[in-house]
C-alpha cells in the first residue's frame, strides 16, 4: 500500500510539472516571439523528455553524501558528490557520469558550493557549480571528400545555477522544486530545466523526481552555407540585387562590391555567373520551432517534395539535393528545421530592384542526431511561381 501511494504522489507530481511546464513554454514562446529585441530566441520549447530519478543524502556531522541516479534518452546517469557544511553553507565536490558504459554521455567532474535559506516550514537551497569533463562527439566534417574523419573527445567546462525549494506536504513527504540554469562552453546555447517531484525524509533523505527541460538556442556565428540566389525576370533586364546581412559574408560569387547588377534572363541564366549568385555569410541564428527527423533514406524521399512545397523548381531542388545530401553522411537522423523568407530575413535582408512579384527564400538547419526524436511539422505554403520570380536556398550545419 506504501509503495502504490508513493507511485500516485509521483504520477500526480510529473502530471502537474507537465502541465505547469507546458504552459511555461507556451508563454515563454509567445512572448519572445512579440519581443523585437529576442529574436536570437525564438525558438523557445519544451523538450519531450521526461526523465525519473532517485536521490539520497547522509549526513554525519558537518560532512555530507548526496546521490542521485537518474535515466536519460541516452541511458541511465549517476550524480555522486561529497561535502562539508557548516550552518547554512557548503562546499561539495563530485563526479557525474554513464551508470554503466555509455558513450554518448558525458563525464562530469564538479566543485561547488551552496547555500540553504530556511523559512519554516520551507527549505531553500542555491547550488552553483562548475564542473569539466569529456565528451566523445562524432565529427561532421564539412567536406563530402572526407566522409571517415575519426570521432574525437571534446573537452569542456560547465557552469549551473539551481535554486532548491523543498516544501513539506504530509508528515516526511516533502515537494520539490528545482530550476537548474546551464552553460557549455562548447555549445552556443543555455539549459533551462525544471525538476519537480517528492523527496521522503528531513534533510533530503531519499525521494523521487520528473524532468522536463526548457530549452533556447541560439547559434553563434553559424556560417549559412551555398546561399544560392535565383533570379527569372518576365524579359531580359538588369537586376540590382544587394544583401543587409547581421554579420560577415565571408564568400560571393560573382565579385559583390556593395551589391551585384547582373543581367537576367527569363529562362533563369544570369550573365557571367552559373546561373545563379552565390554567397556565404556567418550570422548568430536560431533553429525554429518546427521542422522534421529524417533518416538518410528517408531525407533523399521526403526532402525533394518539402522543397516544391516551398516554391523551388527541378532544378534548384537538383542543386539542393547535389550539395547537401554529401554534406549530411555522417548522423543515422537528422533534424531539418526550415527557415523562411519573414524569419531568414532578420539575419539577412534581401532587396532586388526591380522587385520581383514573388520571393521565395528558405534556409534549412540541420542537427544531427543519433536516434530519431519527435518535432512538430510546420504548414508547408504550397507557393506558386508567378511572374518575376527569385529564389534563394542555403542551410546550415548547427550542433
């Protein structure tokens, strides 16, 4: 009876963090989205993962103990640390690692310290750690001419901020409260996570805990590559093109000179070019919200369609798939999340004079993946080509 009571109060406890975090995210989302000055985080989201873990904490005079096990979408992880306290203050070093042999996860070393605020009958806590440790991450070369580059170990530091609130609810039952704020300094992005569920016993003595992650991205100084810019004017004309980027083009083709003046032709040649301008320019971006997970068969099915969806013809979805599907070798899934013209336009605005009728723009982001995950599909516009036409395609590798 113990145990199906405990398993209510955990089931009820990851129902209500579900909840509460699920409409944390959608406030979140939209008022970042109304702020003109956010527009690095837009992609505000709850992640799915839900994770269950058990934690312990012994005590014996001013030394201390704390373990916590805990699974995750790669695998089982264990917390360990040991400290000293004295009052309301600590100090704590410990090893955070694969419960057994993983390795996809990372291998954390850590010092921190806390500090505990009591107001009866609530228990406070603030941790702040900072911690290094390895991590083998698969390499993505960027060239299709060296697809059996080596994995390599990456080294990397972390730092966390995590207020604690215990609150007690029926005798040694207590609640617990835990927003944890991270940071790599490999990663161009923050964790915001938020863990609720029971612990059993005064002082942190055992209990249980739900997980739900937060997470805004945003990906500094990401090189937006092969923005390919297509142009099919009614009759032959002279076509000013010029590009307001957030950051450095670091390639064109032809020479760019504060703008291109090219002369098009309806059939989409331009003169003295390949038939179509080329640049590349690094731009702190951020993934959107929606997007797909494909496996490499199915990117070479699924891809072509999506693209026509967006408006592009045979032969810029053949220039597409002739680049990227190289480039996108070295992941078993990939998450494609597509950009289009009113949100690729903050990091690049795009003016053609004269102005053609329609303009169709998509970046795509990819971030591979290691097993498949669940996103949410955008709309796809079904766009018609009509009159003066220009299109651009170009993508980034992100993660």
């Amino acid at each position: 009876m113990k145990a199906v009571t405990i398993f209510l109060f955990w089931a009820a406890g990851n129902l209500f963090a579900d909840s509460l975090l699920s409409l944390t995210a959608f406030i979140a989302e939209n008022s970042i989205k109304r702020s003109t000055a956010a527009e690095s985080w837009q992609n505000c989201r709850l992640t799915g993962l839900s994770s269950i873990g058990a934690c312990a904490h012994i005590q014996w005079s001013s030394f201390q103990v704390n373990a916590k096990g805990f699974n995750t979408s790669v695998g089982m992880a264990y917390d360990l640390n040991f400290g000293l306290s004295q009052r309301q203050y600590g100090f704590y070093a410990g090893k955070m690692g694969p419960l057994w042999e993983n390795e996809k996860l990372p291998d954390l070393t850590y010092i921190g310290t806390r500090i505990d605020v009591r107001y009866q009958p609530v228990l406070g806590r603030i941790d702040m750690q900072y911690g290094w440790g390895d991590v083998l991450v698969p390499t993505i070369p960027r060239s299709a001419l060296a697809p059996d580059y080596p994995d390599v170990s990456f080294a990397y530091s972390l730092f966390s901020f995590t207020p604690q609130i215990s609150i007690p609810v029926y005798k040694k039952l207590y609640f617990l409260l835990l927003p944890v704020i991270e940071k790599y300094n490999f990663e161009n992005r923050a964790h915001f996570s938020l863990s609720m569920g029971l612990l059993f016993g005064q002082s942190f003595t055992g209990g249980f805990n739900a997980i739900k992650q937060l997470e805004r991205s945003t990906f500094e100084n990401t090189l937006i590559r092969k923005p390919n810019i297509y142009l099919y004017p009614s009759t032959p004309q002279q076509v000013q093109v010029t590009l307001f980027p957030e950051g450095e083009i670091t390639a064109c083709i032809p020479e760019y000179n504060d703008g291109w003046k090219v002369m098009a032709f309806p059939d989409g040649s331009i003169e003295g070019t390949e038939g179509y301008l080329f640049y590349e320019v690094k731009v702190n971006i951020a993934k959107g919200t929606t997007g797909w997970c494909l496996s490499q068969n199915e990117f070479a099915a699924e891809m072509p369609r999506i693209l026509k969806k967006y408006g592009l013809s045979d032969r810029e979805i053949n220039d597409f798939m002739e680049y990227w599907q190289p480039e996108l070798k070295h992941a078993p899934y990939y998450a494609v999340y597509p950009l289009t013209d009113d949100q690729v336009t903050p990091y690049c605005t795009l003016e053609i004079n004269p102005r053609p009728e329609h303009i169709f723009r998509i970046w795509t982001l990819f971030s591979p993946l290691w097993q498949r995950i669940e996103l949410p599909v955008p709309a796809l516009p079904d766009w018609e080509r009509k009159g003066f036409v220009a299109v651009e395609w170009g993508g980034a590798i992100i993660d």
